[in-house]
C-alpha cells in the first residue's frame, strides 16, 4: 500500500501545477458556461426586442446561479423502460468528454493541462470524438423516439463534420509545421501573423464545422425543439440534464478555443510585435478598473441596499484584481511573472474566445434551421471537398514559398484564390445536381426515421 | 516493467476475443469481439515498439487500426444486406457456405 | 550548315497540327460543341499556316544556292539490299521532310487557301448535319496533302497521294444518305485508283532504276551518305549509262503521268471531277479546285529531271493537256449548274497547267498552279455563297441579277472572273502568258508547238467566254430568280464574305510576281523556283533559242488579251444585250448543241466499254459463287458432317460421358467424411483454427523460447 | 513505478470490460465495455509514449468505429436480448481449446522469463524524457520508410467506402 501512496505523492509533486490547472477548469468552467447562457439570454431578448429578466441581481446578473441550484435540486427521473445502466453513463460520458478536451487548451503561456503531451490540438479534436457515443447513447438509453431520431441526426452530423473540422485544422497545422499549442502561438507570433489572414478559407471552414460540430442554430437538428422536443436529451432532466447542458458549453468553449488557438493567434494581443501597442498589455488592468469604476457609479442608483452593497463588492473585487495586475507588471520573478502570463494569455484568449462563441450566438438568432439533407449536402458535397482541395492548396503555397522562394503573402493569396474558385466551381456543380442529390439525401434520410417512426 | 506484463495482457485480451468469437450467435458481437482481438495485437506492437526504440510497431499498430475500420464498415455492410435479405443476424443461421 | 532555327528544325509539325485535330475530331467530335470543333479544326490549320510561313520566310533568308532544308525523322521502310539499274543497292524510303522552293510555294498555297476554306466551312456548313464529322475529314485531307507536298522522297508522297484520294472519296460521298453523292465518290475513288496504278509501277520502276525513291540528297548533313534521284540521275547521265530519251526515262515518265491524270483529272481520266461537285461548296473548293487536283501538276514537277529527259513523254504530256483544255472548255461553255461550270474550267486550267509541263515550261506551270489555286478556290467559295443565298438553287438559268442583292459576294466573284478570264493586270493575265510565251518559244524550234500554241490560245478565248457567261448569267441582268426564293435572298455571314475578300486579293496581286516579264527581264517567280527544277544539264541535240524579244511578247500578250475581248464581247452579246440569243443559237445547231450537252456522250461510252463488261463478269462469277462454291462444296460439307455427327453423338453420350460420370462419382464417395468438417458456420472454422494454434504452439513452444530469449 | 500503477489500472480495466463485453446479452452493453476496453487500452498506448496511436486509437476506434456498430446496431434494432441457446457442445470445446491456446501461451512466456540468469532479455526502454517527440517519428517512418504500405491501406479503405456503400445501399428497384 505504501508504494501505491509514495508513488501518487510523487504523482502530485511532479505535477501539481498540472493539477492546479485542472482543478481550476473544473471549477471555472461551468461558470463560464452559465455566464454564456446568461449572455445568450440577454441577446435574444435584444433581439426578439423584450425585456428579459431583471430581478436577480443588478441586470440579474445572478440569474444563473438559483437557476442552477433548481436543477440540482429537481427530483432525478429516469424513464420506465429506460436502460438505467446506459442513462446513467450517457451524460457523465459527455461530460468527462468536454473536460478532458479542455485539457489540451492553453489558456496562456503556462496555463495547460496537457503541456507536454506532443499532441497538442490534436488532443482536444480527438478527445471531442467521444461527444456522439455519450448523445447517441444517451438517446438510445431513453427508449423513446424522438431522442433516438435525434440522436442518429446528430452522430450523422457530427462526424461529418468532424472530418470536416479536421481537415479545416490540418491546413492550419500545416501552416504551424507543429500541433504543440504553445508552438504554433509562438510561431503565429513569431510570423507576425494569425493564420485566420493566411488560411482564411481553413477558418471559415472550421467556423461552420464548428458551429454544426456544437449543434447550434441553424444547424441544431439533433434537439430541434419544434420536431423533436428537445432531440436526444428530450428524456433527461434535473441533474443530467445540466450535464449535458454543460458539456454542451464546454465543447463550444473547446472548439472556439482550438479555433483561436490555430487561427487567430491564441493569447497573443493583436500586434504582438508592434512597440507602441505595448500599452494594449495593460487593457485587462484598466478594463477591470473600468468595471470597478462603473460599478461605484451604478452602487449609489441601485434600487435595494443588498444591491447597491453587492456593486460595492464586485467594484472592490475589480479594483483589487487590477492592483494585483498593475503589481504583477513591474517585478520579474517567476510567481508573479507565470501569474502575469497566465492573466494576460487567459484575458486575450478568453476576449477571443468570447467573441467566437458570441459569433454562435449571433446566427443562432439570425438564420432559419436547416434541413437534414441540405445540412448533409453541404457537408459531403461541399465543405469537405473544399476542405480537402484547400489543404492541398495550402500546401503548394508552402511549397511555392519554400522551395520556389516565392513571397509568402502572394503564394497564400493565389492559392486562397485558387481554392475560392474551385468553391465557385463546387457550388455551381452542386446547384446543377441539387434536385437529383437532395433526392437521393431525402431518401436515406428517410430510411433512417422511417426505421422507427414508421 | 518487463515487456511480459503487456505480453500477458494482450495474449488475454486476445483468448476473450477469440471465446467471443466463437461462442456468440449475435453477428455484431461477434464483430467486436474481432476488433478485441486486433487491439489486443496493437498493444503487443506499440509494447515491442516502445522496448525496440523503434516506431515501425506503431506504424504497423496504423495499419491495422485502418484495416479494422475497413473491416467493421465492409463487415457491417454485409450484415445489413444479409439481415435485409434474410432477416437474421445469427451466426449459426448463416451457414448457406458448405456442401 | 548553320542551325536551322525552330521553324525548319520542326517542319514536322506542319502535317502534325491537322492530323491531332483530326484524331481529335474522330475519337470524341461527337461530343464537342461547334465551338470546340471550329476552335481545334481551324486553330490546328492556322497553326500549320503560321509554322508554313515561317519556315519559307526562314528558308527565303538563305542564300539561293542553298535554298533546299531537308530533314529526315526515321528510316521508314528499309527492306534492305535490292538489285537496281546502278547494282545492288540498300534501298531506304525514309519517313523525311523537304523545303525547297517548289514546296514552298505549294506549302504556302495549300495552308493559307486551305485555312481560308475551313474560316469559310464555318458559315456555309454551320446547319448541316456531321458538322465534326466533315471538319475531322478536311484536317484529314490537309495533314495528308501537306504530306504529299513535303515528303522528301516518292514513296511518303503516294502515301499523301493516296490520302488525298480517300478524303476525297469521303469529303464527295459526305451526304452519303444522297444516292448521287454516294456513287459520285465511288467513281472519283476508282477513277483514281486505276491512275494510282500507273503511278504505283511507275514508283517501283523509279525505284527499281535509281535504288532510291527520295528526290534529291542536298539539304542533308552528308548528302554523300543519302542518295538521291537527282544525284543519281546525274552520275548514270555523266557516266553515259544512260542517254538523253532513253526509253527507262520514258516509260517512268509516262505512268508516273497516268497517275498524275488521274489525280489531275485530264483526258480520259477527266469524268470524275465533274461528278465531284455533289461534295459541298469548300470541299470543290479546296480539293477540286485548289490543292488535290493540282497534285499530279506538282508532282510532274517534282519530278522534271526525268521528265527533260524524255521528250517523248513531254509530248504526250503537253498533247494531253492541250487536249484536256480545249475539250473540257468546250463543255463548259453549255453547262448550267454553276458548279459544273466551274468544274469543267478546273479541268481545262489543269489541262494548262500540264500543257505548260508538257512544253518543259514547269515554273510557268507551278506559277499557274499558284495563281489558279487563289482566283478557282474565290470562285467556287463565290458559287457556294451564292447557292447558301439562295438556298441551295444551282442552275444559273434561275438566277441573275444578283449583284444587288448579295454585293459582298459579286465584287470578289467579278475580280474572280476577270482574273482567270486573263484579263490585264490580274493574275491569270501573267502565268497564262507566262505559258503561252514558252509554247511560243519551243514553237520558234519545232512547227508542231505552233498547235499547242493555237490550242491554248484559243482555249484562253474560250475561258474568257464561259467565265463572262457565268458571271453575267448568275449576278447581271434581269433577276430570273423563282418567286419562291426571291423573297429571302440574303447575304452569307462575315465568316463566308471575308475569306472571299482575302481570296480576291490575292487573285489579283498574286500575278505581280512575274511582273518584270514587262520590261524583259525574268520573272522573279522563276528565278525563285529555278533550283528546285534546274534538272540535269544533258546535250538535247536541240538548238537553244533565248527567249523571245520583249515585242514578240508584247504582240503575244495583244494576241490573247485581243482574244480575251472577242469571248467577253461574245458573252455580252448573248447573255446580257440580247439574252434570246444564245437560246436561238443552240437551237440552230442542235447536234452540236446536244453533243455538248451530254459531254461527247464520254459517260456512256465508258459505260459501254468498261463498266457494263465488268458488271457482266462479276454476274457470272456471282452465279457460279452461289451455285458451284456454295451449292455443291458448302452445302455438300455440311450434309456429310451432319451425318457423320450422328454417330460421334452415340458415342459421347454412352461412352466417354459415362466414363466421365463415373470418375466424378468416386471422389464424391471419398470425400464423404471430409464435409463433415464444412458446417458452414463461421465460428466452427474460429474453433478450428484455434486447435490449430494449440496444436502449432505445443509443437512450436520451445523453439518460440529460443526465439524470445535471442530477440535482442 | 508510477508507470506500473497506471498500467495496472488500465490493464484491469481492459480485461475486466472485455470480459464483461464477450458476456453481455445486449449488443448495445457489449459496445460500451468494448469501448471502455479501447479507451483503456488507449490509456496504454499512452503509458508506452505512444501518444499519436492514442489518440487515433480514439478518433478512429472509439470515435469511429463504435459509434459506427452503435449506429447500426440501434438502425437494425439489434438492441433486443437475442436467445442465446443451442450449440452448448461447441462452446464448451471452444472454451476449452482457448484455455488450451492460453496455457501454452503462458507456459511458452513464463519459462521464456524463467530463463536461469535474468527475465526476458530485452533493452530497457529509453526513459521517457529522452524519446523524439512521437509524432512527428511516425509520420518521418509512415511517409519515409512506409509510403507504399500507407498508400494500400489508403486504397484499402476506399475500396472498403465503396464496398460498404454498395452492399449497404437500399436497392431502388427492390
């Protein structure tokens, strides 16, 4: 026994700062996560042009948070005919997914799990390929239609899309020569520019991929609510149903993470290389001063006392983090310099980030749901093609600026523009057989509903 | 660790998959317990790999990993068809093959 | 020799351009849209057009003496030593090309007229069916013509030749549903066929007499190596082998004519040619107007060296030609149909063309050939589009007044007209006079030149005649035009109208070459051609005269432009001042009349002679086919066989299949206890192999130790 | 040590689920125990520094290949218990030839260890710190010294889209 413990002592000591990291992933997460949905509620009330809740909180900025203890608390059902061993593994399958993804992120210079795994990315994409077991099965274990149809909808969808994502990725790795995550920020630093500028096609591609990897609106299929009540969770409720709900999120937070991480430049601020942006490393300083100081100016308007007292300690809170920032600047050693990286990668990464994921929200509230087969169409015919064709294309660019010592900007733009007409080209022809294909995509997908609603 | 550990475990992993092989009627299962068996194979290539200091194991662990996705998509496909045309997915049902 | 530069060193792609299109055309045409056929048709000719001017440019730059590129790809046929007239000799008919003046001028004729005909093809084919189908054959007709003219020895030559005549056949036959076009073609092929006899013994005889087949051996590296007719020729005459008029000489001469008559379309081998003309417009145009036709001319020049030799052969060259002119000029004084016209005055020109050889005068005769090509392609171009304005109408006696209506297509026929007419300052003005001048020469030595000389100048009258005829038939005068069409008379697309105006130019200036005949001196266009036709110096026993005194060719020129007037004054009278007139002149001569009309009755005579005989024999030998070979031989074989199968039917059934039968039942007994193994379920196999493994491992185990423990 | 303990504890995992899949009666409940062995194994791959074949590991098998024999397993209904009777002979004989194929296995390993002098003679593995970086040796082998295997596999593969593709079609005209 004694072995065991000195060796997981050892465990620890060798990596506590990995396990810090973890650690604080898991706690952080999920608050990040309702805080999205807090941010996605507000949007859509903006854009259906209500007002949304108001009560909790100042903007019921805690919303959430009794949101959260209601679920916890709702009595856990599980469904007669459901397979109870299955029902059960479904949503912690998710979940341990969308975690263990979060691992190969690096949300700055030292702040990663994975750190010396040479897989880098490829961890996260990887990882993120156990999502349909846990949705499949989750639907399956529910014993009831419609998760099941949503449920092959979106194991169709997502490894569509997966392949799709990953070929999206691979021009980007090819760009970086590396999947180390900390190389390829140094090497998008170092280059003295985001792939987003070098591969715009490969990010537009893994934009999409994405957002269909993530079941977002338009291409939310799986638990569209108006045929298929809530898709394959429709059975869930209470406790795994915030399971899912959270691996939900954390999947958008690791897709949008990687996405930044290969194309748009991870934790660096814009410019990195430029000198008289170097005041932009202290925008997180002064933007939480800023809050500090905006909540000091709304504590004296707020209706109730508890409020007012709850702006005072969030500005205190502000104030005091910046301190720590501004402090953390001038001294060199290592605590307060990892700390200083760390905070910095962290703020740009999740600014990035943020923006990606308020990019989801975006079209969830702009465009129409698709169809199956169109959804299907676009993957197969469409975007992996052009996938594929774009990462040759970005290939002869290296090649072409490597070998041929051609300017590297003028090798991607041609190259990019090749591959634009050869989108051109995909398109004309998919428009050209649309009817036959969507057929043909109409039929098996009515094979695959017609199984079980017929 | 002496390479025997990974030896033993794979050689176990490998009896399961051929008892699975042999004894279940369920098509599918019978599939798995094939894919057991390759895995079984790989942990023996990445362990000699890993001893060896040489990654051709791994390289080969590759190969077989794509011909056990060949195989379960070719092998699933014939299971559909043969349940399409003979609704069954019993292995001693499917014994059209002999004298 | 200096580097010759990329478009001589690559002359071989001249040829090569047509026939990939033509490949093209054949393997997957069907499939092209118009575009893609006009694109790869006429791109491919104007391409071998651009590689043809550029290498008679590169080849004017040189120096005259060494005016001749020759280039040999792969020794073609080598079937080794052969016993000749100059002994045993390792004969070589090489797969090679040559430049020398005389091709240049063909090669530049033959690709820029053919690259006008195919733009032309564009408009007047554009609604006729097997559109790939007739641009694949005339690119085929063009690769293999620029074959016949650049080959550099006999034998690529008739491999061109024979070329021509199967595109021929097919381009004349291409409304094949027709039943006329279908036997047209046919005839043109066999007609054909019986000349390339004469020529093919007439090639071996070449062959068998000089041990080569190629033209000449300058232009190569070693022209020491490469032996040459020319050369050859030279060493027999200078080693007094052979004498000037030996009778080798002749009979060469003579059926390398035949075949050249044929081709050529002259007495008696002229029939097929006016048949011809079911092909469509360009088809007469480039290859019964321009280029095919004048093969045998060019290759009668090729060959003049033996020709100077033979004066027998001359003659009857010059007497054929004389012939041909006159009688098929005759003829198209009375046809109506605008292509027949035109056709028949396509015969009486070649018959000029080879009187001129025939008179020794073979620049005269090539120049000619030049000018002809221009102004008989501008007229048969002009004819079809006045047939595509009128929709297919024919006979000039339903047009008329034409010029109104389709201008654009009237002024390049008129200079058309005057051009060949000979009237002064155009084209056919010089190169008739060119020949008419040599006859005039050879007749100050020997009287009987006088006819030949009387013949065709008179023969230019009568051109004058017809051609006035034509043009004031079709485009002057009062409209005769059947209401029916009269209506949507219109004019043909650009693609059809600017080909014509391109042609016209030329059939005007291209006559200026020989211009400085004005002022005495000699025609440039000679000077060029010389080389090429200088021949062997040999002692003629005749006296040299030099050429005749500008008067005497002022008064000669006077002479047929004098006659030029009487037959356009002629036409005038009877076809535009008082268009009665000529029908009351057919009418007062009837047996003239109608003896024109049905050409001499040569058709039929040939019927009677030729045709109608064999037809019979192939009756008999039909009868006897089916009668004796079929009725008693077949027939009887395959009684005796049914007969005798009977039997061997018993004995398969009841001996060797029983026999067979039983050795298939006793290893079915055998293996009994075998299939007891084959359940058939796979898993039972799984278990099997599995004992295997046991039994292998068990007996293997130790020897796996050894294996483990010696690993490293 | 530490190496050890993880390999134990996915080694325990493996055998235990794969034990458990063989058993199920639920074609569905055999998946997930074969999946858990894959990922255990997968956890292995990871032990020995195979980092690459891990990961592939997961995309390919788990990601891939189960999602796969799930998809078709809830498709064509296979979820339902089948009976699992008849044939007791044969399985007894196969139970016992594989016990027989294992004994000999174990017996040929052991004594190979119980060699007088030392166990199996094998190089120690380089530690772990001084390996290259795994993927970027495979990919050096797998397009280097391996490009003609790697591209069959590839063209096995298509063959076998293809074949699937075919046999799995719903015929029109059926």
């Amino acid at each position: 026994m004694s072995p065991m413990l000195h060796s997981i002592l050892a465990f620890v000591q060798a990596w506590w700062v990995e396990l810090l990291c973890a650690l604080l992933i898991v706690l952080v997460v999920p608050l990040i996560a309702v805080y999205i949905a807090l941010v996605e509620r507000k949007f859509m009330a903006d854009v259906q042009a209500r007002p949304d809740s108001t009560r909790v909180g100042p903007h019921s900025l805690l919303q959430q948070i009794p949101d959260a203890l209601k679920l916890l608390f709702k009595e856990d059902l599980i469904p007669a005919n459901a397979d109870q061993f299955i029902f059960w593994f479904a949503p912690v399958l998710s979940m341990t997914a969308a975690l263990t993804s979060m691992g190969a992120v690096a949300f700055g210079p030292w702040f990663q799990v994975a750190r010396d795994i040479n897989l880098g990315l490829l961890f996260a994409v990887g990882v993120s390929a156990l999502r349909p077991l846990g949705i499949i099965l989750g639907g399956w274990a529910s014993n009831n239609h419609y998760p099941i149809i949503g449920a092959l909808r979106s194991t169709a969808q997502l490894i569509s899309y997966e392949t799709t994502a990953g070929f999206a990725l691979v021009s980007g790795f090819l760009l970086a020569g590396t999947l180390n995550v900390r190389a390829i920020v140094e090497i998008q630093r170092t280059d003295q520019a985001w792939f987003v500028f070098l591969a715009p096609v490969g990010f537009f591609i893994y934009l999409i991929a994405s957002i269909v990897e993530t079941n977002r609106e338009p291409f939310d299929l799986p638990e569209t609510k108006s045929e298929l009540v809530a898709g394959s969770i429709a059975e869930y409720g209470g406790f795994r149903w915030l399971l899912y709900f959270l691996a939900e999120y954390a999947n958008r937070i690791v897709v949008a993470s990687v996405g930044t991480t290969l194309f748009l430049g991870g934790w660096l601020r814009p410019f990195p290389n430029v000198r008289w942006l170097i005041w932009l490393d202290a925008a997180p300083t002064l933007l939480l001063a800023a809050v500090g100081a905006y909540c000091v100016f709304r504590a004296g308007k707020q209706p109730a006392r508890e409020q007012s007292l709850f702006m005072w300690a969030v500005a205190l809170a502000c104030f005091v983090v910046a301190a720590i920032f501004a402090l953390a600047a001038p001294f060199g050693h290592l605590p307060f310099e990892l700390m200083h990286n760390g905070l910095y990668g962290a703020f740009w990464l999740l600014l990035k980030v943020s923006a990606y994921i308020y990019i989801f929200t975006w079209l969830r509230f702009t465009l129409p749901r698709f169809r199956f087969d169109q959804l299907m169409r676009l993957g197969w015919h469409i975007l992996i093609p052009l996938a594929l064709i774009n990462v040759v294309d970005v290939g002869i660019a290296l090649a072409l600026s490597s070998e041929f010592g051609l300017n590297r900007w003028l090798s991607m733009v041609i190259t990019t523009v090749a591959t634009l007409g050869a989108a051109m080209l995909l398109l004309h022809w998919n428009d050209k057989y649309a009817d036959a294909a969507s057929a043909g995509l109409l039929a098996d997908s009515s094979v695959v509903e017609g199984t079980h609603a017929g | 660790m002496p390479i025997g550990h990974y030896l033993f475990l794979s050689l176990a992993l490998f009896l399961i998959g051929a008892i699975g092989v042999i004894t279940r009627r369920n098509v599918l299962i019978v599939l798995m317990s094939i894919e057991l068996i390759l895995n079984a194979v790989n942990i023996n290539l990445v362990a000699f790999s890993r001893y060896f200091g040489d990654v051709a194991g791994q390289v080969f662990a590759l190969f077989i990993i794509a011909a056990a996705a060949a195989e379960a998509a070719v092998g699933l496909g014939i299971i559909i068809a043969f349940l399409r045309n003979r609704e069954t997915v019993l292995a001693d049902e499917m014994d059209l093959l002999k004298w | 020799m200096t580097f010759p530069g990329y478009f001589l060193s690559h002359l071989w792609l001249i040829p090569l351009f047509p026939l990939i299109s033509a490949a093209a055309m054949f393997f997957f045409g069907r499939r092209l849209s118009k575009e893609a056929v006009n694109l790869f048709c006429v791109g491919s000719v104007f391409l071998s057009f651009l590689h043809a001017l550029g290498a008679v440019l590169k080849l004017f730059a040189l120096p005259a003496s060494q005016r001749v590129y020759q280039q040999i790809l792969f020794p073609w046929v080598t079937p080794g030593a052969m016993p000749t007239a100059t002994g045993m000799v390792n004969f070589v008919a090489d797969c090679g090309y040559l430049l020398d003046p005389l091709s240049c001028v063909m090669v530049i004729v033959v690709t820029f007229v053919g690259f006008l005909i195919h733009v032309y093809s564009i408009g007047y084919m554009a609604h006729e069916g097997g559109y790939y189908r007739f641009f694949g054959y005339l690119n085929l007709f063009m690769f293999s013509m620029l074959t016949l003219v650049l080959a550099n020895n006999l034998l690529l030559l008739f491999v061109g030749w024979e070329g021509v005549g199967l595109c021929s056949y097919l381009l004349i036959g291409f409304y094949f549903l027709k039943k006329s076009a279908a036997d047209a073609g046919k005839k043109a092929f066999i007609v054909n066929r019986i000349g390339d006899a004469g020529f093919l013994l007439g090639l071996l005889l070449v062959a068998a007499t000089f041990g080569t087949v190629r033209f000449t051996s300058q232009g190569l590296p070693d022209p020491a190596a490469f032996s040459g007719i020319l050369q050859t020729l030279a060493n027999m005459v200078a080693q007094h082998q052979v004498a000037y008029g030996a009778s080798v000489f002749t009979a060469i001469a003579l059926l390398l004519f035949v075949g050249a008559a044929g081709n050529s379309a002259q007495i008696p081998f002229y029939v097929w040619l006016p048949d011809a003309m079911e092909g469509p417009i360009p088809v007469s145009a480039l290859i019964h107007g321009a280029t095919m036709v004048v093969a045998g001319v060019y290759m009668v020049a090729r060959m003049s060296a033996i020709y100077q030799l033979a004066p027998v052969a001359m003659d009857v060259v010059a007497v054929v030609g004389a012939a041909t002119a006159l009688f098929a000029a005759t003829l198209a004084v009375v046809q109506t149909d605008i292509k027949k016209v035109l056709a028949y005055s396509t015969i009486s020109q070649l018959g000029y063309m080879f009187l001129a050889l025939g008179v020794g005068a073979f620049a005269a005769g090539v120049f000619h050939l030049m000018t002809h090509a221009f102004f008989k392609a501008l007229l048969f171009l002009g004819a079809g589009s006045v047939i595509h304005s009128l929709s297919g109408e024919q006979d000039i006696r339903k047009m008329g007044g034409l010029r109104y209506t389709i201008p654009a297509t009237s002024v390049p026929f008129l200079f058309a007209t005057l051009a060949i007419a000979g009237v002064p300052g155009l084209s056919g003005f010089f190169s008739k006079n060119e020949i008419l001048g040599h006859i005039f020469n050879r007749h100050q030595m020997m009287d009987r030149y006088l006819v030949l000389w009387v013949v065709g100048i008179f023969t230019a009258g009568l051109t004058a005649f017809y051609m006035f005829r034509l043009l004031f038939e079709t485009f002057y005068g009062m409209s005769r035009v059947s209401i029916a069409l009269e209506g949507h008379i219109h004019e043909s697309p650009k693609t059809m109208t600017v080909p014509l105006m391109i042609l016209a130019f030329f059939s005007i200036v291209s006559g200026w070459l020989a211009l400085p005949i004005l002022w005495g001196e000699e025609s440039p266009f000679e000077r060029f051609l010389e080389p090429s036709l200088r021949g062997v110096e040999v002692d003629t026993g005749e006296i040299a005269f030099g050429r005749h005194t500008l008067l005497a060719e002022y008064s000669l020129m006077a002479a047929s432009v004098a006659l030029v007037a009487v037959g356009w004054w002629l036409a005038y009278k009877l076809y535009l001042d008082s268009p009665k007139l000529h029908t009351k002149l057919a009418e007062s001569w009837p047996r003239l009349h109608n003896l024109l009309i049905h050409k001499y009755y040569v058709d039929e005579i040939y019927d009677a002679l030729f045709v109608n005989r064999i037809k019979d024999l192939s009756t008999a030998l039909g009868f006897f086919d089916s009668k004796v070979v079929d009725g008693l031989g077949v027939d009887g074989a395959g009684w005796l066989v049914r007969r005798f199968s009977r039997i061997s039917i018993w004995w398969d059934k009841w001996v060797i299949d029983a026999v067979v039968n039983l050795l298939g039942r006793f290893p079915k007994f055998l293996s009994m206890p075998m299939r007891m193994f084959q359940t058939g379920v796979f898993s039972t196999y799984a278990v099997f192999i599995l004992i295997g493994l046991a039994v292998l491992l068990g007996y293997y185990g130790h020897h796996v130790q050894i294996f483990v423990r010696t690993l490293h | 040590m530490l190496d050890s303990v993880i390999f134990y504890f996915f080694a325990g995992i493996a055998i235990v689920s794969a034990v458990l899949m063989i058993t199920r009666r639920n074609a569905i409940h055999s998946a997930i125990f074969l999946i858990t062995t894959l990922l255990a194994t997968a956890g292995i791959f990871l032990q020995l520094r195979a980092e690459f074949l891990f990961i592939s590991q997961i995309i390919l098998f788990v990601g891939g290949i189960m999602v796969l024999f799930i998809f078709v397993i809830i498709l064509v209904r296979l979820d339902v218990p089948l009976p699992q009777v008849r044939w007791r002979t044969q399985k007894w004989i196969a139970l016992l030839v594989t016990l027989a194929v294992g004994m000999e296995a174990g017996v040929v390993l052991w004594f190979a260890r119980k060699i007088p002098g030392q166990g199996l003679i094998f190089p120690n593995p380089a530690p772990a710190d001084k390996l290259h970086p795994n993927t970027e040796e495979l990919a050096r082998s797998l397009f280097g010294s391996y490009l003609l295997p790697f591209e069959i596999a590839s063209v096995l593969l298509l063959v076998a889209m293809v074949g699937a593709v075919v046999m799995a079609k719903k015929r029109i005209d059926a």
